[in-house]
C-alpha cells in the first residue's frame, strides 16, 4: 500500500523519506537494512534502479559498495546529492537521471554484481516490467543477484481484508491529490522466471504486502535468454485493432461522459498495435493508454489510413492532461519505443505525436535516447489522415486547438459527475431541504459557464468566476424581486451560497478548457474563499441581528 501514496510524495521529494515511512510503518528502513546487510560489501558493484532520496544507496555506500543509482526524477536527485554528499560518499556512489528502460544503453554487460529497487517495479506496466527484468539479467555479473522490495496483494483472505481497509482510502486521497494512482505486483515470481532468474529466499513486511525477492542467474550467461523469451522475441506477432460499436464500448461511453475522471481508468494494454495492414513504411503513431484516447485514434483511421499504433503509459489519463500533469513524458515514450522493438516492424525512424502532449513530452530527449526523429501531429486525431497525406505538412487548421459547444457541454458533465456527487451527497444527508435548489443551481450554472465561457474575460478560472458570480448574483436578485421574495437570511444565505457555487464552478472546469492556463491551479485560493465565506455567512446574520 505504501506506493499507492508515492504519486504525492515524488512531487515532495523533502518530505518523501518521512512520507513512506509513514506509509510502511517503519518498514521501509527494515528493509533498506535487510538488503544491505545481505548483499553488500566492499568493492560490490551495485545499480540501484529508482533511488529516490538516496537512503538505501547511502546504507550501500555505508557498506564499502560502490553504487550507481538512477532516478528519473531531477528533484529527487537533487535531494539525493545533497544526501550523499553529506555522507562523503562521493566517491562511493554515482547519481544519474535515468529512466528504468535505458538501464541497458548506459551500462555494460555484466558489469555489476547487485541491482536493487525498492517500490519502483508496480509503478511499470507489465511489458515494461518484462523488459527492463531482460536487461537487469544482462547487466549482472555471473552469480550476480537482484534484489526487489515492492508491494504485492497478501497470500490469506484475512490479510487481503486488512491490506485493503487500509489501501482504499489512500487510493482515494491519493487520486484527489494527484489524479492517479498505483497497483501492487501480480505474478511477479513468472515474470522473473521468463526473464531467466531463479528466486531464492526473500523476506516480507506489512503482513505480507511489503515482499523482498531476491532472486539470481546461476548457471547461465548474463545475456541468455529462456525459451519462452526467445518465441516471444520472434514470433512478430502484433494485435490488431478495430474500431467497432458494441454494448462494451457504448456502456463505457456513458459511464466515461459522467465518471471519466473517477479512478479506475479504463486503461489499453501499452505495446505495439495495428491498424489495417500496416507495412515497414506505414506511420507510428504514440499515444497515451486511456482507453477513450485510443478508441477515437483508432475510428479516425480505421479502413482510411494503414497505421502503427504504439501505446506508452499515462497512467490511464488522456494525454493532454497526462503530458501537463507529468504522467506521460519522454522517459514514457522511450521505454515503449525500447519495449515495442520497432526496429524490427519499420524501416524508418519517425515518430507521430499528439500536439496536445507537447507540453510536457521532451521530443529533442527521445531522438537523443533512441535515434527516433519526433513529429508533432495534428490537434485533433480526425486530421491524422489527411496530415499523412500530406507527408507530414500540417495547416494551420490542423494547429490550431479548438474548443466548441459541443466539447464544453461534453467536458462540464464529465466534470459534473465528481464533483456533483461531492457537493450534494453531503447536502443530501445534511441538508435535505435544500438538496433540489442546490442540484438545480449547481446544473445551472455549470452548463450556462460551457456556454459563455468563450465571452468571460481572463485565462483562470478564478477571473472567469467574477462575472460568473455578479451575472448569479443578478439571476437571484430577479428570482427574488419577481417571483420569490425572501427574507433578508435566507437571500443573504443564498448570496454567500451562489458565490461559492460560481468560484467552485469556474475554478474547478479550468482543466476542461486547452485554453485556459494550467489544471487545477487554485486549490489554495478556492480554500481561503471557502473559509473566508464560511467565516461570513456564520458572521454577519449574528453582527445584524438577524438571528434574533
């Protein structure tokens, strides 16, 4: 359960080590300490694969190992230097900004005698995991070991109980915070197996979800490969995909236009697929694994266009948000590249991506790490064929990043079926009376916000809450003066009331809109507001008099 939180705590490297060991109460220096002890002495080469802050390289160090430790996090890695030179390990341990799958382009054959990794291998998607375990084999020395801290489901039917009593809850604080999330390992142990190494003894944590493999190569070279490896390498075989109307895709649509951005993701499988019958020339295409994402990709080239169609992870999200959030990235990219093996599907080196992901994709780091070249695609995937037509040549059209009726209205309920849960379910228990005018303010002024929202100065929400405020203030004042008078509280009560519900409303709905500045960028403002007017509304009515 401790990675589920680690979404939140990688974007706090200071408070990263006190946040996981929170979250293993206290677990994680134990097993820092166990692998230490076990496996490192002086002169051991070690590769650590996702070093975090630095702990575990420090106790290696500690140790007389010489370590190498990755990260792909440039924060994290600062905060490690800072450790490790505090330490005066500097001439005993090598920091570097890595991705897990380059592991295999930047460091010899054989060239180390231990690789360790603690709660990085459930981040990564299987074909991912399968991939950087084929490299890891291939960088360890004969009778070399990996050794994996990571979290797994518990084996009895009590400790799954109790693993999940406490998981659920972090999986939710976590997806509030972040918008993601993270899964445990399943049937980590075949995929050792398949990647040629023999686990040997281990050692568990936390009731069994915190688990130790220790695993090696005896007998084998460093670069072998099992059988079954081998026949996955050669048999080519690619999956095609269809675009096609069903009950599955017709009740995902609807659960996706009012819970789109409710966790679990629908998510594709990253890898390689097919569209049509694509040959060593047709077009790779990225995209990210929402499942929305990929559908409409496919139905924009399905019986037009021969296409590859190659999946990276983000996480599940779409890969506008995905890229901004920083879920979908050049080190994403990379490992699908590496995973995909396209050198063997294509004869040419060119890589199609979405424009709306250029935000936070470096394409200059992807040619550098691959020899791919990166080609910005059109905004919208229904221009994809005619920008292959083209040779690539976008229009200004194809550019330009739109933002109709139609996707307002569709982005405003996709965003209402949260958000409207987490206003009026509270309201529905405690405030019953009120539930129905709440729902119809809320419904109204979220759909009459998609509608005006072109017309409202300002690119931030809170700028385009101001005249939304004044024009529901309006609204109410002639509600009130033709239809239903009301007595002084009960309007004041609905004035602070509106007033919430519009800086809520335009706040929130930013991230629906690309052309709007950043996502959920006022979530401090939104909390002074909301103070400020709970402050007010129990306030003024005592200083008035108007309680009696």
């Amino acid at each position: 359960m401790a990675t589920v939180f680690m979404k939140w705590l990688e974007t706090n490297p200071s408070d990263y080590d006190r946040g996981i060991r929170l979250l293993t109460l206290g677990r994680i220096r134990r097993v820092h300490q166990w692998i230490a002890e076990r496996a490192a002495g002086p002169g051991v080469r070690v590769l650590e694969i996702g070093c975090g802050t630095g702990t575990l390289a420090a106790l290696l160090a500690e140790r007389g190992a010489i370590v190498t430790a990755i990260d792909a996090s440039a924060s994290m890695l600062a905060v490690a230097q800072q450790r490790i030179k505090a330490l005066d390990f500097d001439d005993q341990v090598t920091l570097k900004r890595m991705d897990a799958t380059q592991v295999g382009d930047h460091f010899p054959q054989g060239g180390f005698d231990l690789i360790v990794s603690t709660l990085v291998f459930s981040e990564l998607s299987p074909e991912v995991r399968q991939y950087v375990l084929r490299k890891c084999a291939s960088l360890l020395a004969p009778g070399g070991r990996l050794m994996l801290a990571d979290e797994v489901i518990p084996d009895s039917a009590l400790r799954r109980f109790v693993y999940r009593l406490i998981r659920i809850p972090l999986v939710i604080l976590t997806w509030l915070i972040t918008r993601t999330s993270t899964t445990p390992l399943r049937d980590f142990e075949a995929a050792l197996m398949q990647a040629g190494f023999v686990e040997g003894t281990g050692a568990s944590f936390l009731g069994g979800s915190l688990v130790v493999y220790s695993a090696s190569l005896p007998g084998m070279e460093p670069s072998s490969a099992t059988p079954l490896e081998a026949a996955e390498l050669h048999a080519g075989f690619v999956p095609k995909l269809q675009h096609r109307v069903t009950l599955r895709t017709m009740l995902m649509d609807l659960w996706l236009l009012f819970f789109r951005i409710i966790p679990p993701y629908p998510k594709v499988a990253t890898g390689l697929y097919a569209v049509g019958n694509p040959n060593r020339k047709s077009p790779v295409l990225v995209t990210g694994n929402f499942d929305l994402t990929v559908r409409r990709l496919v139905k924009a080239l399905d019986g037009v266009v021969d296409a590859w169609i190659l999946v990276a992870d983000s996480a599940g999200i779409n890969v506008w948000c995905a890229a901004g959030g920083g879920y979908f990235t050049a080190e994403k990219v990379i490992a699908a590249v590496k995973t995909a093996q396209l050198e063997g599907k294509v004869d040419h080196h060119a890589l199609i991506l979405p424009q709306l992901c250029a935000n936070g994709v470096d394409g200059w780091r992807i040619r550098h790490e691959t020899g791919w070249g990166v080609f910005w695609g059109p905004a919208k995937a229904r221009d994809l064929p005619a920008y292959l037509e083209r040779k690539r040549k976008k229009t200004d059209a194809m550019r330009w990043v739109q933002f109709p009726l139609k996707d307002r209205l569709e982005m405003v309920t996709v965003t209402l079926g949260f958000y409207a849960l987490l206003i009026l379910l509270p309201v529905l228990i405690f405030w019953r009376e009120n539930f129905w005018p709440i729902t119809g303010s809320l419904l109204g002024l979220s759909y009459f916000y998609a509608i005006v929202h072109p017309w409202l100065p300002g690119r931030d929400g809170l700028l385009k809450a101001i005249p939304l405020t004044l024009i529901a203030l309006i609204g109410l004042s002639f509600y009130a003066l033709l239809f239903n008078p009301l007595p002084r509280l009960s309007f004041f009560h609905w004035i602070v009331g509106l007033t919430g519900l519009s800086v809520f409303t335009a706040a929130e709905l930013q991230g629906m809109s690309p052309l709007m500045r950043g996502e959920q960028a006022n979530w401090s403002w939104e909390a002074i507001i909301g103070v400020t007017l709970i402050a007010l509304n129990w306030v003024i009515p005592r200083a008035v008099g108007w309680l009696g």
